[in-house]
C-alpha cells in the first residue's frame, strides 16, 4: 500500500488548508486511515481517523471542531479539512493506513511521507 499526502503549505492563523491522502497499491476501502502530525522536536500526535465506510471518525482533542477527516472510496482519496489553524498546528501531517482501527501510531502499517503544514501568527 502506497500513502501520498499533499495540499500543505502556509497559511495565516485563522485560515483553512485541506489535506489529501492519495492511496494507491491495494483496495482502498480495505484500511481504515489515519491521520497524524510530527511537530519539530516531538512525537507523532494522533490527528484523525476513519473507519473503512466511511461511517465513522475519530478526532484528537487539540483539534475537535477545528478538523474533519472524510473519504471518498471511488477516488481512492482521503481528506482532512482544517479550519481555524493556530501556529500550534504547524508540524508535518502524515496519513497511515491499517486493517484494524486504531487512534495509535504504531497500530499503523503504513505511512506516507507528509507534508509540511505552517502557520503563522
């Protein structure tokens, strides 16, 4: 399973930014996705997650509210809206995959590379 992230950038505190996760290489609607963020100096933070249907999310507490995860199955593609950033939120956002739903790093299997979110105030 190949995992791309993309859609970081900069933004100003206040803005929005959507992430995507472009999943290639196996059944898509097979894993659950994860999303996580890497600040500089830290360990990877539990951002959000969706179950294989879709039907159900998970959100971590520094962004409820703020974040939604969705996917959309016939384009292999999961997202990750974010509103309302704050400088806090600056890091690298990961997307993962996994057979078994997880709010867990090492639950996942596999990880795409990320991309560099930045917010200034």
């Amino acid at each position: 399973v190949q995992l791309q992230a993309s859609g970081g950038g900069l933004v100003q505190a206040g803005g929005s930014l959507r992430l995507s996760c472009a999943v290639s290489g196996s059944t898509f609607n097979n894993y659950h996705i994860g999303w996580f963020r890497r600040a500089s100096g830290k360990d990877r933070e539990f951002v959000a997650a969706i179950t294989r249907s879709g039907s159900t999310t998970f959100s971590g507490d520094s962004v409820k509210g703020r974040f939604t995860i969705s996917r959309d199955n016939a384009k292999n593609t999961v997202y990750l809206q974010m509103n309302s950033l704050k400088p806090e939120d600056t890091a690298v956002y990961l997307c993962a995959a996994t057979p078994t739903i997880s709010t867990r790093a090492n639950g996942y299997f596999y990880w795409g590379q990320g991309t560099q979110v930045t917010v200034s105030s």
